[in-house]
C-alpha cells in the first residue's frame, strides 16, 4: 500500500469513529464534531494530493 490510502483510510476511519460515537454512544458537543469531521476531511484531501503527486 502507498502513504497516500493510509493517510486515506485513517480519514475515514477518523470520520467513522467520530459518527458512531456521536450517534451510538454519547452525543458530542458541535464544535468537537465539527473539528474532528473537518480533520477526517483534511487527511482525505491531503490523501488525493500525495497520490496524485505520486502519479506524475
């Protein structure tokens, strides 16, 4: 596997782990959520970045 679809997975993994526990376990503050969705989204894009880089 390439840095880049790990750094792919630990964003949507971040983003699952974050939803379930919102949702399943125990109800987080907005701003906590929204933090943590925008880092899962931060890793996705610097993901797409690396392995389009790589694919130059």
């Amino acid at each position: 596997m390439k840095k880049s679809d790990f750094i792919a997975i630990a964003g949507i993994l971040l983003f699952a782990v974050t939803f379930a526990v919102d949702r399943l376990i125990k109800p987080m503050s907005a701003t906590l959520y929204i933090v943590l969705v925008a880092v899962s989204m931060v890793l996705l894009i610097v993901g797409a970045i690396v392995s389009r880089k790589n694919h130059r």
